[in-house]
C-alpha cells in the first residue's frame, strides 16, 4: 500500500516553456521597436534568468514538498473490497479515510466509526472497542444490532507508525444462518424438494412468513407468482373438528397436511423453519428420490441436524451437529444416547421412543455431552413422519462459545463483588486497628522498655500491624491497594529478597537465580514486587515439597527480555504486542492438575490443607501485577513442575539506578506544635484516639462526628490553623465539607485521613492542596503528618 515518493516534473518544464516564450517574444519585440541588437539580445537574456529561476524555484519547491511517504488509498480500497465484510479505516483525529463497498451497503453511506447509524448501546460498545483498540492494538465488539441485522466489530491499530485504525464488521452467526436459510428456501434446493412433495418456509416470530418455496406458495395460493412474504402463515391454514390441517384454499375437502417445526436459531425473536408435508392416510411413504433430497437438505444446513430412524439409530448426522457433539465422523456413534453422559441417556431414548412413535409437536432438552460434561446444551427433538425411514429429528446446538462467555461475566461479576466486599472489610479493620495501635502508642509513652507491661503493649502493636497488612493483602487482589511506584530494574527486586528467599526454602529446596542481558526498565511499586516474588517463591516451595518431602527439588527465578517480535510469535489474545521484562519462576513440584489452573487466581480458593492457606496468596499476586499495568500467566503439567511468567511493560525513561539499602529518614525528634486543629472523624474510637494524641503535641483540638457538625464547629470557632477529616462519613463526607469551608476558608490546609485507598479516593476528591495519611496510622506518623502540613511541605 506504500510506495516511494515521485516528484511531479509537469508544472517545472511548463513553467520552462512559458518562461522560454516570454524571453523570445520580448527579444523580437525590443528588435522590431528599437532596431538594437545588443537591446534585444539583453531582453533574451534576461529572460533566460528569469525563467530559470522560475525552474529552479519549482524544482525546490516540488522537492521540499515532497513526502517521505504517501499511501495510495485508491490501491487500499482496492484491495478492501477482495473482502466481503464492511471495512473502514480512521486516522488517528477520527476521519474516515477510505471504505470499502460493502461498508456503503450495510450503513446507507459513508459514516464515520464510532458514529453510525446504531442505537446509544452500539455507539457506546463501538467508542469502548476505539479507545481499546489504541491502547491494546485490538479490539472486539460482539452482538450490535444495525438496520436489520446483527454485526461484529473487529478494531485493529494499524499504519507503520500506528495511527490508523481498522475496522471490520462481521454479519453475526445468527444472522449468517437466516440468510442461508432464505437463500436455500427460495433457490434450487427448495424448487427440488418442491419436486417431492415437501413444502418448506420461514417464519418470522411475528408468525410472518419472511420466505416460501415455490410448491408451498402454489398449493396456499394458486399459483407461484403470488406473494407470500410478509403476511400470516397461520391465515393460510384451517383445523377441522379432529384437529387436522389443511390449505384454507382447499378448503375441508382438501388434503391433510403434517407440519413440523425446528427452531434452528436461539432466541425469542429468532425464526422457525416450517416443513409442511401431504398426510394422507392410505399415501405411500415418500419415495427414495424425496428421501435423497431430504438428506441433501439436512447435509446443507448450517445448523446441527441429524435423522433418528424408528428404532432409534442415527440415520444421518450433517457436519455441523458433527461439529456440536464432538463426534469423529469416521466412527459415528449408533445411537443418540451414545452421545451424552450415563444420567441423561434414558431421558434422552424415552423422548426419541415417544416421537417416533407419532407424538408430531417437539421438545427442547438440557444433555450434558460424554465430552463435555461441565457444558449442558440443547437438545431439540422433534417427530419426522412421512419422511421415509427417518422417524424423528435432531437439532444440536453448539453453545460452548456461549458457555464460556456466560462463566467469564459470572467470574467477572464474581471478582467484582468480592472485590468491593474485600474493599469495605478492609476499610472497617483499618479503623478498629487505628484505634489499636493509637491506644498502644499512647499506652507505651507512660511506660519504659523496662516496664512489665512494656513488652505485652509492644506484643499488641506488632500483631496490630501483622493485621494491618492482611488488609493490604485484601486491597491487593481487589486492585485498590495504594501503591508507590517507582522506575527500576527487576533484577534489583530480586536480588533485594534473595536471602530471605534462600532463609524461606530451607535445606531441601535449590535456588537458582539468572538474569537476561538488555532488560528494560518497568515502572511499579519495588516492595509490592517484592510481594511477588515472595509468594510465587514460597508456593512453590510448597508444592516442590509437597512431592518430594526427603528429596526436595528445585526453585529457579529468572528474568528476560521480551520483544514485541516474540510477543506476535506467542500469538496470545491476552498480551498486546509491546516490548516487555518478564519475570519467570518455575518450580520441579507435582505440577497444578488441568481442572484447577484456571481457579488458581481466585480469591479464597486454595489446594493447601485446612488451616494452611488463607488463598490470598496468588490472588493478591494477580491483583498487583493488574494494577501495575503487568500480566501473569500459569502454565503447568502434572508430574512436571509448574511456571509462572509476570510481563511487565518496558518504561520509556530512562532505568533507575540500582536500588541501595534505605537510609533512616532525618526527622526531627521534636514533634511539638501549636495552633488550632478540627478533628473531623464519625468513628468514635479513631477520633478519640487522635484527639489525644494530638492534644499530647500541645494543639488545641476541636472535634465532630461528621461533616454537617464540622461546619458548625468552623462556624462558631472560626478559621483552625489545620483541618483533619475522614473521608467516608455519614450525612456529609469530607469533600464536600471541604468545598464548603473554603468558599469562606481558600487557603485552608486539609489533611486527609482513610481507610480506602488512596489512588481510589483521589479519582472522587476533585481538591486541590490536600494531603493523605492512609489508616492505620500510629500517633507518631498523625503528628508527623500534620506538622509537614501545617509547615507547608
């Protein structure tokens, strides 16, 4: 589609041309007037100047003009059209820059992608799948109902330099099926079971009639040229007193006719294919060339179909219901109850007994399949007399897409909820233990280490903070831990754990630890990385022990550069293709069994014995690698090991310097203040707690139980030097008292205080020139906090 820029030489040796014939004119005119030769040869000559400067001004501008690159997008849509799905491409402003013609078909024009003619739900999926496809690369969007049909987006980031989007719309499954019914009805296939007698059409949900074949339009109307489409199927049929159907216009004389309905498409709205056959009672079976044009027909469907004869033994399978049951078409099973699993067999033989045997309605069933036994799917079975040797019809559905999306949104809204369960959870503990490690600071300041009660309070506090990062872990895998991140060096974060790495596996377990040249610098917090590597180490640890008690095994971590090549050739779904450092760590244990890998990442759910696993562990894992903008896969066989493979993005700045042990912050030892502090808190025990502690640093501190009251307080004290406040709290939240004072208060300092995250709350605080201290806090970090605040850092 690209080709190398060419320079246009048409305008210069125009420009040439007319420049030569102005010199030459003037030449002879100055010769006739003057009679001068030296006069008319100074003309020309001039002339000649002129005229190449003129070129060579057209020449450099004709180059400097000249791009480095251009797309031919006549051959771009060209080459669009080979393509029978709707295609367009955007630039990265979101014009339209070239469609193919199908693209004109299916919207009435040449909109522009996100806007097109859909309903507010398909606007919306469409700009999701935009904003996906130029940060991910691709995007999808599924089930867009547009003008009469139902479509698929598939967004593609796409240019040498990536400022181009793609988008292609594919005509859904459902819809595809509709069509190749219709197209079957009306076409040769339905003038050829025409031939035998069978009369077939599609009705809409409506009961309208959306296609008929030729013989079913003669026998309703009387002749093939009138139109069927579109009106009431059920006007063209009558019910005498027994109950048997036959053509309104032949009336109660006419011939007796079976009708058997398969619902081939799922759903309320979906239609249903009627076959309509002659029922008399003394008629012959149908012949042998009817039966063939059956089988053709049943072969054709895009749908699974099979025929079950009267003793219950498959007839004939078409390849879509091949497909659905999982079945080798070289060694079809005999019977339909040889496809599901023990328990359905006999619902499934006492229903294919019960319409061969003339029950004409049909039945949906939910079978589990022998080869998937997790997926039920529906079964239509439905009576075929009149049909030869076939007694009943079979209808398979392949749901299995279906029932994977359906466990992925119940996973999805599963996660979420725990998720936000796990947020509120660790909210009230950081409270309760505010309160705990507040009381034993204060407790611990009248009390000396060589006190009795010294060592019990000091006991307290570090099982308080023990606590206190359980709830870490909580806000880790429900992604609202507050992190700090920083720009390093994986190796670094390994080699900073690697003794306690070595302390944690013991005698029995070898550590291997190498590093991969030219690894990127990523961007994450350095001690929840820690975290990381910690876990994934110590389960493995267990798992290698787990196998071999005596013997042990052995534990290797290492790190690698992953370039966007090797990212298209793993040919994942999941991972976009940028440049990334990876952290692998593989383990010689038992290995994770195939039913249990893909619930390894869930929380609570763990394989350790009762009292052994909280199965936090590799939840939060997944829930820091998320929120650090990373990925983490599990690959695993049983008997051989399992592997755990962390992408992290390669940050674009430069890479950090090597990270060095800590040195002890300088603060002063003096954390006496002055001044005037509203203590805003609807917790009685934290506020409490913070009262005295701030009261001990010599403030004076006035306090409320929610924002309503701290209004008041400010309104009858006037302007505190500090405002400290909660965020969630009842009948008035901190913000919005916030806003509220410094309407009267601008340069109000405000420090506040939670125990949800920080980045969390910061998205819903739309203030300026606040600050943050995340519960629990000891009474020494609150005084530090509010002298930096108060001092204006």
């Amino acid at each position: 589609m690209a080709s190398l820029p060419q320079i246009d030489r048409t305008p210069v040796r125009t420009a040439a041309l007319i420049a030569g014939a102005a010199a030459i004119t003037a030449a002879v005119l100055v010769l006739v007037m003057v009679q001068s030769i030296v006069a008319a040869a100074g003309f020309l000559a001039a002339g000649i100047i002129v005229g190449g400067a003129v070129i060579a001004w057209r020449t450099i501008g004709a180059t400097e003009g000249a791009t480095p690159r251009a797309i031919d997008w006549d051959f771009a849509r060209t080459v669009t059209e080979a393509s029978t799905d709707a295609v367009a491409v955007t630039d990265r402003a979101g014009r339209l820059v070239c469609a193919n013609d199908a693209y004109e078909r299916v919207f009435g024009g040449f909109p522009t992608p996100p806007g097109l003619p859909l309903d507010d739900a398909g606007i919306a999926a469409l700009s999701d799948a935009g904003r996906t496809a130029w940060r991910d690369g691709f995007a999808r969007a599924d089930r867009i109902p547009a003008p009469g049909i139902q479509l698929s987006a598939l967004v593609a980031r796409a240019g040498d330099d990536a400022d181009m989007l793609v988008w292609r719309f594919v005509t859904a499954q459902e819809h595809d099926l509709i069509e190749t019914a219709n197209t079957l009805i009306t076409g040769p296939t339905g003038d050829r079971l025409g031939g035998s007698g069978i009369m077939i059409a599609l009705i809409a949900p409506d009961g309208r009639v959306r296609s008929a074949n030729r013989v079913l339009r003669v026998r309703a109307l009387g002749d093939d040229t009138g139109q069927v489409e579109g009106r009431d199927f059920a006007r063209f049929l009558i019910t005498d007193s027994r109950g048997l159907v036959r053509f309104e216009r032949e009336g109660l004389a006419g011939t007796p006719l079976r009708v058997l309905q398969v619902p081939f498409v799922e759903g309320d709205d979906a239609p249903v294919l009627v076959i309509l056959l002659d029922d008399e009672e003394n008629a012959p079976a149908i012949g042998a060339n009817a039966a063939a044009h059956v089988r053709s027909l049943v072969s054709l469907m895009p749908f699974g179909m099979a025929l079950v004869d009267r003793e219950g033994r498959f007839q004939q399978m078409n390849d879509a219901f091949l497909r659905a049951a999982g079945v080798n078409a070289v060694a079809p099973p005999l019977y339909p109850g040889d496809l599901v699993v023990r328990e359905d067999k006999a619902a499934v033989a006492d229903a294919i007994r019960r319409f061969a045997s003339g029950a004409t309605h049909s039945t949906d069933m939910a079978v589990r399949l022998k080869d998937h036994p997790d997926e039920p799917v529906a079964l239509t079975i439905a009576g075929a007399r009149g049909l030869g040797d076939a007694a009943v019809l079979l209808s398979l559905k392949d749901n299995s897409e279906e029932s994977r999306l359906k466990r992925e949104v119940a996973q999805a809204t599963k996660m979420q909820a725990v998720g936000q369960l796990a947020g509120g959870v660790a909210h009230d503990f950081n409270n309760i233990l505010t309160a705990i490690i507040g009381h034993c600071d204060l407790m611990m300041m009248r009390h000396s280490p060589g006190d009795s009660d010294y060592d019990d309070i000091q006991q307290i506090r570090t099982n308080s903070n023990r606590a206190a990062s359980l709830t870490r872990q909580l806000l880790a895998f429900s992604r609202q831990q507050t992190l700090r991140p920083q720009i390093l060096q994986l190796p670094d974060v390994v080699s900073e754990v690697s003794n306690l790495l070595k302390r944690l596996m013991g005698e029995n377990v070898r550590l291997d630890m190498t590093h991969g040249r030219n690894l990127g610098p990523v961007r994450a917090d350095p001690g929840q990385l820690e975290q990381v590597v910690v876990n994934l180490a110590v389960n493995a640890r267990d798992a290698i022990l787990a196998a071999d008690p005596r013997g042990g095994g052995t534990l290797s971590i290492s790190t690698r550069a992953i370039s966007s090549a090797d990212v298209r050739q793993l040919g994942s779904d999941i991972l976009p293709v940028a440049d990334y450092t990876a952290l692998v760590v593989h383990d010689t244990g038992a290995g994770i069994a195939p039913e249990i890998l893909p619930k390894i990442f869930e929380p609570f759910f763990t394989t350790k014995e009762f009292g052994k696993g909280t199965g936090l562990g590799l939840s939060t894992v997944y829930g820091i690698v998320k929120q650090s903008g990373g990925y983490i896969f599990a690959d695993s066989k049983p008997g051989q090991g399992a592997t755990f493979t962390m992408y992290l993005p390669v940050h674009a700045a430069p890479a950090a310097p090597r990270l060095a042990a800590p040195k002890p912050a300088t603060k002063p030892a003096d954390l006496w203040g002055t001044g005037t502090i509203l203590l805003v808190e609807d917790e009685d025990m934290v506020r409490s707690v913070a009262e005295r502690a701030l009261t001990r640093q010599g403030y004076s501190v006035l306090t409320a139980e929610n924002g309503e009251i701290g209004l008041q307080v400010l309104e009858k004290n006037g302007r505190p030097d500090l405002l400290i406040s909660d965020v969630v709290m009842p009948t008035m939240d901190g913000p919005t008292m916030v806003r509220r004072a410094r309407e009267k208060y601008p340069d109000l300092p405000v420090l506040f205080m939670s125990g949800y995250a920080e980045e969390q709350l910061r998205r819903s605080i739309d203030l300026d020139n606040v600050a943050f201290l995340p519960k629990p806090f000891s009474v020494q970090q609150l005084a530090e906090a509010a002298r930096d605040v108060l001092a204006g850092r």
